[in-house]
C-alpha cells in the first residue's frame, strides 16, 4: 500500500508522501486503509482510492475499506526524507520541513535540483500538477518544479 506510486507524482510512493494515514481493522472486522489527501480539490483522489482498493483486493482483502480523511491535515512535513531525495533527483524541488533552518538565501525560490544553487525565482504560480509552481535558476537557467509547501 505504501509503495503505490502517486498517480500525478510516480517517482514517489502514497507512503513517501505521507499520504496513508493508517491501516487496521475497522468495527466490522474488515482492513480500513484511511489516507489524507495533499490537496482536497486533487484530481488525483478517485484514482488513489481505485489503486489502494485494488492493492487490498490482490492482498486477499476485497472487502476491504478505503477512506480519505479530512483531517488531520496533510502537510509537507509528512514527505520522508527518502520521498524529498526522489523529488529532487526527479528534478522537482522538494519544500523544506518547516522546523528545518532557513539558509541565507539569495533567490526566493527553492534551492535549484539541477546545480544546488539558491539564486531561484518564481517563474510560474501554475505548475504541472495543482499542487506545484515552476522556478527558475539564474545560475544554470533551468526552470522546475516546485512541490508548495502546505
């Protein structure tokens, strides 16, 4: 379950992304995975639901629950490190944790996945998915993505 890859993200798995909230066995006896979406109004939603209840099925669970909770919240803090790492090697700029130290930074953006430099700037609010913007590097040159943080 937790290695589904995210369908708009498939470099990086539901568990990665701190997306499966729990699984365990509901009141009536049957397995409940609970998973909390990053954004509500993600297109993705239906499709994650579809791929976990799959996953249960194959696992000798076909009667097994599927159920997206509001609450609490999902946040960028749930991203594993291993999660950050495959973002950034996949070119997207992962956000930082939000207890991490800010570094003197030149730019505004997020540090670049292509050089490592910090000289970024906001190229575009509108991204691939809903839930990313794109930067641009003035060292390199490069736009990516960048995953908002929540």
């Amino acid at each position: 379950m937790c290695d589904l890859p995210d369908p708009e993200l498939p470099v990086v798995s539901l568990g990665e992304l701190g997306v499966i909230q729990r699984v365990s066995k509901a009141v009536d006896g049957h397995l409940e995975v609970v998973f909390t979406p990053t954004f509500l109004g993600c297109p993705a939603l239906p499709a994650i639901a579809e791929a976990i209840a799959a996953v249960l099925a194959e696992c000798g669970h076909p009667d097994g629950k599927v159920r997206q909770a509001a609450a609490p919240a999902w946040s960028t803090d749930r991203i594993s490190a291993a999660g950050r790492r495959k973002l950034a090697e996949h070119g997207i700029a992962p956000p930082r944790p939000v207890n991490a130290p800010t570094p003197v930074r030149l730019g505004l953006g997020a540090p670049c996945p292509h050089c490592g430099s910090a000289a970024t700037r906001p190229h575009s609010t509108f991204g691939p998915t809903r839930c990313q913007s794109i930067l641009r590097c003035t060292a390199c040159g490069e736009t990516f993505p960048y995953l908002a943080t929540v």
